[in-house]
C-alpha cells in the first residue's frame, strides 16, 4: 500500500486475489488519510461502481470507482474527510441492473431498520489489558480450568421491553462483568455482535462482519466492553460465522448482480434449514474476506477466540444424499486455523461441530483442521436423552453416560450445555428433568456435579446459574425474579459454590485431554443407576466422585477407593444449604484395608437420592 494514499498495490491486490491478504481490512472498505476518504470494493462482476452518501445527496454521478484490478477490485479516492458520513456503494451490474450494497469491510453501520455504513476510523482507544495479554502469552490452556459463560447480550437484562430498551456495551460492562466473576466462570462468550438486521437471528445471520452491532453502542463502546473483561481476568470469546450470511437485499447476497460471494451452483449455495447463502469457500478472495475477518476481531477488538458455528456446514456438502466431504471448506479451515495461530499463538479456536470428522482438534501440520477447541455435543445429546428419562428407565440407557469415555481424549473437548439446548419447545434444563419440583432441582444440581466432574472445559448458557423453570425468551431478559424464592436462590449458592470448587481442584481440569487424568471405580451399576470414577491431578492426587442418578438413596453405599487411610467429603449436592435434603458425609471416613471395585481400600458413605458426592484423601499432614 502506497504511503500517500490507499490506491492498491500490485502486491496487496496479488494477495488479495490469491487468497493470503489476511489483513484486507487495512486496505478495503473506507480510511482517511490527510483529510482525504478512500474507498476500496471488490465487486468482480460489476459493470460500474459509485459511491453514494449523504455528502453527496445519494447521488454518485461524480464519485464512480475505477477498476484496478482485471479480477474486480475498485478505488476511489474524495478530497474530503467523510468521518461520519453515511455511504453505500451503487452497484450497476452488467445485465444493467442497480443495486445499493452497504460496504462488507465497513466497520461501522445504521442501526436497524436503517443499512446504510458509515465512515468510521477504530484508532484512538487506549487499551488497558496488557497485564491480561501478557499472563495469556505465559498461559497452559489445556491445563487450566475453562467455564464458558454464554451470553446473548440483547437479553441478559434489558432496560424494558421496546425493540430499542437495550443496556450499550458499556453499561453492559459495568453490569455483566462482575457478575460473570462472582459466578465464578473463566470466560465470556457473546453471541454474535456482527451487525445483522433481524434480531431474532440472534447474530447468526450478518450482514456486517467488520461492524459490532448499533444496537448497543459504538465501536469503541465495545473495545471498552472487551477491555474490562480482560482487566478483570476474562477471556472473551466471539461467536462467529463463517459458514453462511443471510440474503437481505443491502448485505452480500447477489452482491453485484451476480453470485461473488456465494456459490454460483444454486444446490452449493442455498442453505434451505436456514434460509441462507452458503459462503463459496472455493474463492480465494472469499478466504481473504473471511480470514482477515477473524484478524480485525483480535486486532482493533482484543477478541480471544472465536466459538466457530456450524463447522459441519462446512465440512460437508449441504443438499446432497449421504455426507460429502467438501475439500474447498476443509481447505479453508486450515488455512484459517493456522492464520490465526500465527497472530496469537494462544486464540482460542472452538469448533461448533455436530459431526464425527476426525482430527478437528489435531494440528495442520498432523494433518488435522487445527483447532484447538470443539464442542462435545455427543456428550450433551447423550446425556440429556438420559437425563430426560425417567429415572425408572434409566438402568436400560446407561451407556449414555459412559460412552462418551471412549472418545474422550480423541480430541480438546468443550461439554456445552448452550443456547440451543434451552429454545424452541426444547425447555429449560431444569425443567428437562422428570420428577416433582425437588427431584428436579435435585438432579439438575446432579447433572452440573457431573459435568464438572467429566473430562473437558465447560460451558453454560446465560440464567443456568438461576435454575429457571422457563427456556430462554429471546425477546425477553432472564428471569432475574427467580432470586425471590428460596429454592432459586439455594440453586445458585449452590452454583457459585460448586464453580469455586472446579477452579480450585486441579483434578478437575490439569488432565483434561490425557486418559491419565481419569479412571472409573464403578461403570457398571446400570441397576441402581450409580456412577463411580476418579479425576487425578499431574501428581497423582485423586478426587473420588459418586453419581447416584436413581431416586433411591443409600445409607451404606460400598466404594472402592484408591489409598487406605481417612477420607473426607468436599462436596455434595444434597446439603441442606443447596435445597437437599442432607443425606451428607460428616466428619472423617475411614477407609478399610480390603480390595473393592479393583481397589486396594474401600469406604461406606452416605448417597444421596438424585445426588452427587466428591471425597478426597486426607494425609497424616493434613488435606492431600
């Protein structure tokens, strides 16, 4: 790029057209440079190219672009300084037809119904997380505990109930932020912010990939929104799209008359579950645009990672009979994967994919997609089909609960109980679980005991932590009243308290991707529905873990455990203060000098109904 001005190099668009510009938001869309505004557009099919805005009254006769590359790639250059100014480019394609396009690097657009871009620069926020950047650099991630706090922001808490009664990110900040701390996740993941002119898509269906969304605030609002997570010590995670975007007339859709950033063949392109345009990652310039997306997001916006959606969407040809593998989104995701990398060796790469592709999570070079990350969302549909069967039924669906132990260390696993889960007709978690009101509240405290227990990081959707009767209303907040009945608010001391025990207990998360890290006493108690297995620390130290999952509790219940001596419970979801009903181990347990379940030693403990119990070794020194 040219020092005096925007005008493109030979080099950058070489790169550009090759696919490996992953900085193209430096040179593409619109920048001010000495009280001047470039304008930069690939439209490869376009037959003219104006740029109309309210400096000019709509009307671009005198502002056409010119072509400066074979391939389609337009310049123009305005002796004005256009901050602020409201733009789209006019498109005429070459059967005639006008059309008026927001621009897809703009970084900043109308808040909705409006579409028009707006010129905007993104320098001049100070950041203050270079302490948080600097502990990231030195970070472990696989060893490290990981609880991923969801959150869609337009709903978490609102204002009131009209379209436009939604906190700005930086009242969001203020709010959000230290209750994800006092909840005690790791992390935050905002569904999409990408601008998106339908609210119910919930983000997923953009129009703006380079613009966080108006609807709470400006650019820099944002920065300040991800700059306070980081300063108090949460990573933010962006859901991000890569896959497709929706067909609104002003976004990138028939973008120049013709099918540039979508497949041509109709079967490819459209993705009819979701009334979308698939993304032809057979295009280099396409590669470009989206890889240089994912940069813009960890470069002006600290982003830490992105939560990558609908990955299977990509692996896979849509519309065809049986799974086709598509080689150009496999090449894509490689290709992206090991881009981000090079930026910041610590990103967070999670893939949201409900296939078996294997080698998701292995490097590229292993010849893997080369995340670091994916969702496990076998385990959660396993273990919510069990959880969702009545407990009389359970003993004949108990590998559910076991089988994931065979894949578990095939790749970095993240077990998501998400949005998804909570929506359309599918009920809340609590109210998943069959039974009367305290069996329910019993065995939700059950099913997030075990969670944290299994091998893999964690995530949870925004209002778990409330144990809410209703599913997610994504036009409403969550049901914050919920904090007025008692049973709510012992749920979520309950919560806080069982979160607090997972980031103190490396057992629960140094060897989550080595089978090192686990080993079950018991898998086979399909009759009383019971669960028995250890976590272990890099030193050895073992967390023994009980699951009683049937409606019958024990007295007496016979446990092998892995040293003789004294053991002591740390943790039991049925403690009075949790809303159980105090089928709880008090004071020390002995444990006899006798071989059980494969064991040198075995204990009798206390199991509750619908409950779960952790024990720990005491030394002669004190706690292990």
């Amino acid at each position: 790029m040219s020092s005096k001005n925007f005008y493109p190099s030979e080099f950058d668009l070489h790169l550009f057209h090759e696919g490996n510009l992953f900085k193209a938001y430096n040179l593409f869309g619109s920048h001010i440079k000495n009280d001047k505004t470039y304008f930069v557009l690939w439209a490869p099919n376009a037959k003219k190219v104006r740029v109309i805005g309210d400096f000019n009254d709509w009307n671009g006769l005198e502002f056409e672009m010119i072509q400066v590359s074979a391939e389609g790639v337009w310049f123009l250059e305005v002796p004005l300084n256009l901050e602020g100014s409201l733009y789209k480019y006019e498109i005429i394609a070459q059967s005639g037809r006008v059309l008026h396009k927001t621009d897809p690097f703009a970084f900043r657009a109308e808040l909705r119904p409006k579409t028009a871009s707006i010129v905007t620069q993104l320098n001049g926020y100070e950041w203050r997380d270079e302490e948080w950047l600097n502990c990231k650099q030195s970070s472990h991630i696989y060893e490290e505990p990981m609880a991923v706090y969801e959150v869609h922001l337009g709903t978490w808490k609102r204002k009131g109930k009209g379209e436009n009664d939604l906190y700005t990110y930086r009242e969001l900040a203020d709010m959000l932020i230290p209750y994800v701390k006092e909840q005690g996740f790791t992390h935050i993941e905002v569904m999409p912010v990408t601008e998106h002119p339908f609210d119910r898509s919930w983000g997923y269906q953009s129009t703006g990939y380079f613009a966080a969304t108006r609807r709470y605030g400006e650019p820099k609002d944002f920065m300040y929104f991800v700059d306070e997570c980081h300063r108090a010590g949460l990573g933010v995670i962006m859901d991000w799209v890569p896959g497709h975007f929706c067909k609104d007339a002003h976004g990138l859709h028939n973008f120049d008359g013709n099918f540039s950033f979508e497949y041509e063949n109709s079967w490819d392109r459209e993705n009819y579950v979701w009334g979308t345009a698939n993304f032809d990652l057979s295009k280099t310039e396409v590669h470009s645009f989206l890889i240089s997306n994912a940069l813009f997001w960890m470069d002006y916006y600290h982003i830490d990672g992105f939560r990558v959606d609908a990955v299977s969407n990509i692996f896979y040809w849509p519309n065809r009979d049986g799974l086709e593998a598509n080689p150009n989104g496999i090449a894509f995701l490689q290709k992206l994967n090991k881009a981000v990398f090079s930026f910041d060796s610590k990103a967070l790469m999670i893939a949201e994919d409900s296939s078996d592709w294997p080698q998701v999570t292995a490097p590229v070079y292993q010849g893997g997609i080369g995340f670091n990350y994916k969702w496990n969302m076998g385990w959660m549909n396993d273990v919510l089909e069990y959880m969702e069967t009545h407990w009389n039924e359970r003993r004949h669906k108990h590998n559910l609960m076991t089988f994931s132990l065979m894949y578990a260390y095939s790749e970095n696993y993240i077990l998501p109980f998400s949005h998804d889960e909570v929506v359309h007709g599918k009920k809340s978690l609590l109210d998943k679980m069959p039974g009367d009101y305290w069996q329910k509240f019993a065995q939700l405290r059950l099913l997030l005991m075990f969670m944290m227990a299994h091998p893999g990081k964690k995530l949870l959707f925004m209002g778990t932590e409330l144990a809410p009767f209703s599913e997610w209303k994504d036009l409403e907040e969550i049901d914050w009243h919920l904090t007025d009945y008692d049973m709510h608010r012992s749920f979520n001391r309950y919560f806080m308290e069982l979160m607090a025990f997972y980031k103190a207990e490396p057992a629960l998360y140094e060897l989550d991707h080595s089978p090192e890290g686990f080993e079950w006493i018991d898998v086979h108690n399909y009759e009383q529905s019971v669960l028995s297995f250890m976590r272990k620390d890099k030193n050895g130290n073992a967390l023994v873990i009980v699951c009683n999952f049937g409606d019958y509790g024990y007295s007496d219940y016979k446990i092998g455990v892995p040293e003789k001596g004294q053991y002591e419970e740390v943790l039991n979801s049925d403690d009075t203060l949790y809303g159980g009903s105090n089928r709880v181990n008090k004071g020390t347990i002995e444990a006899a000098s006798k071989a059980f379940h494969g064991q040198p030693a075995f204990v009798e403990i206390n199991v509750p109904p619908f409950g779960a119990v952790y024990l720990r070794h005491i030394d002669e020194k004190g706690r292990n």
